[in-house]
C-alpha cells in the first residue's frame, strides 16, 4: 500500500474544480484509492460525493492511498492536483 | 389573480401564449420495504435511472457548450458516483424498493454535504436536482425541468439555470417570466440572444395556472393574465411588426439620417461565428477567450490560441478581443491559486490579474500577433477591469511590445469613467462594459436577484457614467463602444448613441432590432431621448422620458 500525505493548497480545497478534476484522475486508473483527512476514515477517492463530503480545505493535510502496480505514479499525479507546484 | 403582475422587464417584446410552468417537486417515495422481493433486478432498475440521469446531464453540457457544461460534467459524475451507487445497492439489500433507495442515498450524502461548509450550498441544490430526475425516472412522473409542449408556450419558473434551458426549443418559447433574477440572470441573457420577450423579478408569477393565457411585455414588465381580444389582437400585430423588422435587418448600423454606429456581435469563440453572420454584424465587438483558458491544468500553447483566433480574425473585416477575463470567482487551474479574497469581484481579477502573472498576458498579446499575420482584419485588443491611467499606459505598451497596433481599455469601474478623460490620452479605445459598471457603480451583486433594480441599464447614474466615459472618448478623437447588454435593448440604442457611444455590440440575434430603431431615427433624435433620459430621477422614468423622444419604436413593436 503506498501513500501520500500532501497539504492542500488549491485556494477553494478540494472542492469545485479541484475536486473534480481529482475524482476524473483517481477514475481514470484501474487501482483502489482513497483519500483521508488526519484522523478520519478513508474515502473511496472515485466518489465526488464523498470527496466533497471530506471538506478538506486550503491548508489542511490529506493522507492518499493506493494499491497495485503503478501506485506511485497515480499518487504524484493526484497529488500533485492539489498542491501549488502542479497548480 | 390581479389583473396586472409586475416585475422587471429584461428583453422587449410583447408575447401572449399560455403559461407552462416549471414543474415543481417531484414526490417523495413512500418509506417501508418493497412488497416484490427480486433485488437484484430492483438494483439494475436504479443503477440504470442513475446512469440514465448522468448521460442526460452531459448531453445537455454537451449542446449547451462553454461553461454550462462543464457544470453539468460535473453534476454527471454525482449521477455516476460509485459511492453513492453503494448505498443505493445496500439500501435495496435492506429491503427498500428502487425509488426509495435512491431518495435515501441521496440525502445520505445531502446531510454529510450540508455539514460540509460554505462551498457547498450550490451543491446541495445540484444534488437535490439530480435525485429527483433519478426518482423521476424510477416513478414514471414527470422530470423536473423545461416542460414538454407542442404549441408554443410562455414559460413561467422561480429561475432558469443553464441546464434547464440547455434543450429548449426556440420556436416552442414565446416569453420567458421568472420570479428571480435580475437583467443579468441567465433568463435575461438567453431571451435577449432568442429575441423573445422576458420579465424577471415578478414576485407573483408562480401563481399563474398552467395553461393561462397571458400577454407578456418585456419592455414594461408588465404580465396580463387572461387578456382581451382586443389586447391580443394588439399583442399579434405587434409580434408581426417584429418578424418584419427581423426579416429587414441587413446593412451597416446608422441612424436616419446617415450617422454610422457600426453593429457588432459578442462572441465566445469561433462556434458563435455563424450566428453572427447571419444576423449581419459587421465585425466582432467583444470576443471573449476565457474559453481557451478555464478548465485546464496547463496554459493553452500560444500555438493552439493562435489558431483559435485565426479562426475568428478570418470571419470578420474587424474583431475586438478582450484578454483573459479572470480572477478568484473564476480561478485559472494552471496557476497558483488567488490569496484568500472575501469579495473576488473587488479583488486580483481581469487586468489585475497579470499584475503577478505578466506571461500569461504576454503570450495571449504574442498569440495574437501572429494570428492576424497577413489577414485583412482590423484587430483591436482591450483589456477588463483597467482601473486608471497607469494601468492603461502599462497595457497599451504590452500591446505595442507584441506588434499589436490598436489597443484599448474597457470601462468597467467607476473611476475609469470619472477619469476617462485621463484613459483616453493613453488608449486607442474604449469599450464599455456596462454589467460590471453597474455592478460597481451601485455596490450591488450581479448576481443577487434582490438587487435586480440596481442592475437596470437605464438607471440614470450609469447613463451619466456612459456619458463621461464616451465624452472623453470623443474629445479625444477615440472610439467609445458599448459590449454590455445594455446594447441589446433597441431604446437604449438610440441612448447610447445619443450620449456619443460610437459602436455596439451584443448577442447576434438582437442585432436586427437595434438595427431597426437606429435606422427609425435621427442623431439629433437619439441625443433628445439621452437628455431625456438622465434628467429622469429612476430607471423607469429615464425609459419612459427616452422612448417619448423616440416615436419610431413602437410603430416597430419594439
């Protein structure tokens, strides 16, 4: 199981566009994802509803999951999303 | 019902046909467990009502175009959600029937949204939209939304979102009549693109009857249930005096007496080149190229903007384009994103964008350049939000930098209209837009339907904001158009061009009207209805002191 642990830093969260532009990359691969904020259970990263639902905000950190071949490259790619240097 | 409903009038015209309502809720599912016990072809039955949903949200994006389907892409993926379909499969399993599964799965995450904070009101509502066309389905009633008719109908709703009216069939709606909204709601803006009558902001209207007849009239915002004969018969050769002027409208704007005031359209892109032509625009007031830019992860290649405005530069003899009109309400993907900003509409937006970001405006400036390479094409450029003389003599040099001959300013902010004696020694031109500049003039959202009056071309402080800005502009010897809506209203034409605005420009389909009422009157006449207009103390007093200087327009039904 690898995992990422970045800071949100996309002004609105991960909400709006970021949010969906997250769920369409985290759809587009065959893997189990998922997405979690500190302290909380992980959410199936493929569902909008339950990404809005997690309300991670600007500044706060996520914690990204995911399992199989090529996970590594999954997790830079959503990670990325989220973070200004992609931004 | 009284005999009179009154709201604010948005697109002229008058119309008379019966009322279709939107319909309204869908009915909640009955609670308990299904009485038939296949669960597995209850399951299929409403993962099949949700997909159904999410390709019919994305068909609408896809027709509708440009922003709207983005949103509705967005509002598929909720349809498909995989997390939602579990609940739904596990409801079922419990032993709830489809309908009721679905209703229940939705609110499930309904309550864990709503807890959710400020970015998700809007998403509430979207979801609440989308589990009732899936419980639609699965009920066999009717799906919320634009009613289906076969004769022509006047269509009546609390307020229209893009995605109910992303399928209506021009030729089915006659006027359109919303309880919310202002003159710049969506309601607004697609009546004045069809041409037909609309009135928003009319407090009453969903108490009308399906089936109702009424005669709507745009220009007073009056709507008169039950109509006479004789107010009908009146409604009807109204409606014929306009398709005759429709049918007329060629040739170059002037007034009567030979006083040119080029006609242009606004575009989105090179999809709306067509409609342009058709309704004869002699060039492009406002080409907007925010399309190329939201959306995405990375910056459009100079190369892909070049060919897109070749496009649009090979269409016309002269095209306006604005530069990327962006800020913290519309945030761009591929840049950090904006600092916090209560109110993005007095923050880092339009020109003050490229303040921490000069490349982006650079490249846009190059991409253009290059684009009108050996056309035949006046290419102006201007930029939104330009604030004062600095601003404008740092844009004008951009645009020089990049090979562009022609670059002006848009007026959109009060003080650019007090001082727009000091813009103008600067630009080459202006363009005034006149939705932001009332915005900002009033303090009053453009999209708060409460404040829908401060919204109203005709309030006189916006005409006297027209009237310094295109004073200036003409002192000067420099071009003052006008991009806003307000261009569209045949009257306000005539303003306009009274105040000493040189060019208009809106949706292609009003084109053939203001035209028209150009055409029925002289400079001298349009001058009178601006005098007339800002000695008025309100909106519809400027109106109404406008059109009495203007006989011309009501023998044209407009």
């Amino acid at each position: 199981m690898a995992e990422r642990r970045v800071r949100v830093e996309t002004k609105v969260g991960l909400h709006a566009r970021p949010a969906a532009l997250f769920v369409q990359a985290a759809t587009r691969t065959p893997l189990d994802v998922t997405v979690a904020k500190q302290g909380k259970d992980p959410v199936n990263a493929k569902s909008i509803l339950s990404v809005l639902a997690l309300d991670a905000q600007n500044g706060e950190e996520i914690v990204i999951r995911a399992e199989g071949d090529g996970a590594d490259a999954v997790l830079e790619e959503l990670a990325g999303l989220v973070t200004e240097s992609s931004a | 019902m009284p005999d009179v409903l009154r709201g604010t009038g948005v697109s002229p015209g008058v119309a008379a046909g019966p009322v279709r309502t939107m319909s309204g809720a869908v009915p909640e599912p009955p609670a308990g467990r299904r009485s038939a016990g296949d669960a597995a072809a209850e399951r299929a039955r409403a993962l099949a009502a949700l997909d159904s949903v999410g390709a019919d949200l994305e068909e609408r994006g896809a027709r509708a175009g440009g922003e709207a389907r983005e949103v509705l892409a967005a509002q598929a993926m909720m349809a498909r959600d995989p997390g939602l379909a579990g609940v739904v499969t596990d409801r079922i399993d419990e032993g709830l029937s489809a309908p009721r599964a679905v209703y229940e799965a939705f609110n499930t995450f309904r309550a864990a949204l709503a807890r959710a904070g400020e970015y998700m009101a809007a998403r509430v509502a979207d979801l609440d939209d989308i589990r009732d066309r899936a419980v639609a389905i699965l009920l066999g009633v009717a799906a919320p939304g634009v009613p289906d008719s076969d004769e022509p109908f006047v269509l009546v709703a609390r307020d229209l979102a893009p995605a109910d009216t992303a399928l209506l069939d021009p030729a089915k709606v006659l006027a359109f009549v919303t309880r919310d909204g202002g003159p710049t709601s969506h309601t607004a803006i697609l009546a004045r693109a069809m041409g037909v009558p609309a009135i928003v902001a009319c407090g009453d209207c969903m108490d009308l009857g399906d089936g109702t007849m009424v005669l709507v009239d745009g220009t007073s915002g009056e709507v008169r249930p039950d109509p006479t004969e004789q107010e009908l018969a009146a409604a009807q050769a109204e409606a014929e005096a306009r398709a005759a002027v429709l049918g007329a409208g060629t040739g170059p704007g002037a007034t009567a007496d030979g006083h040119r005031v080029p006609l242009l359209a606004n575009i989105g892109g090179p999809k709306d080149i067509e409609a342009a032509l058709s309704c004869g625009a002699e060039g492009v007031g406002l080409f907007r190229t925010e399309f190329l830019f939201l959306g995405r992860t990375t910056a459009p290649s100079e190369e892909e903007q070049e060919s897109v405005y070749r496009a649009v530069l090979e269409a016309f003899p002269s095209v306006v384009v604005r530069t990327l009109d962006a800020g913290a309400d519309k945030p761009l993907g591929f840049l950090p994103p904006p600092d916090d900003e209560p109110n993005p509409a007095l923050g880092e937006r339009g020109l003050r964008l490229f303040h921490s970001h000069p490349g982006v405006l650079t490249g846009q400036l190059r991409a253009l350049a290059r684009a009108a390479e050996g056309l035949d094409v006046r290419l102006q450029v201007m930029a939104p939000m330009v604030t004062d003389a600095e601003e404008t003599r740092s844009f004008v040099a951009a645009c020089r930098a990049a090979g562009l001959s022609r670059a002006g300013v848009m007026i959109e902010i009060p003080a650019a209209a007090l001082r727009a004696g000091d813009l103008a020694a600067e630009a080459d031109f202006f363009s005034l837009g006149t939705n932001d500049l009332a915005q900002y003039a009033f303090a009053a959202d453009r999209q708060i339907s409460g404040l829908a009056r401060f919204q109203d071309p005709w309030q006189p402080a916006l005409l006297d904001l027209v009237a310094l800005a295109a004073g200036a502009a003409g002192a000067a010897g420099k071009d003052c158009g006008v991009c806003g809506e307000a261009a569209a209203d045949p009257a306000l034409g005539c303003v306009l061009t009274g105040l000493g605005v040189t060019s208009l420009s809106m949706s292609a389909r009003a084109l053939p009207r203001v035209r028209a009422a150009l055409a029925a009157h002289t400079l001298d006449q349009c001058r009178k209805a601006a005098e007339a207009a800002r000695r008025a103390t309100d909106a519809d007093g400027a109106r109404t002191a406008a059109r009495a200087e203007l006989p011309g327009l009501d023998p044209l039904g407009l």
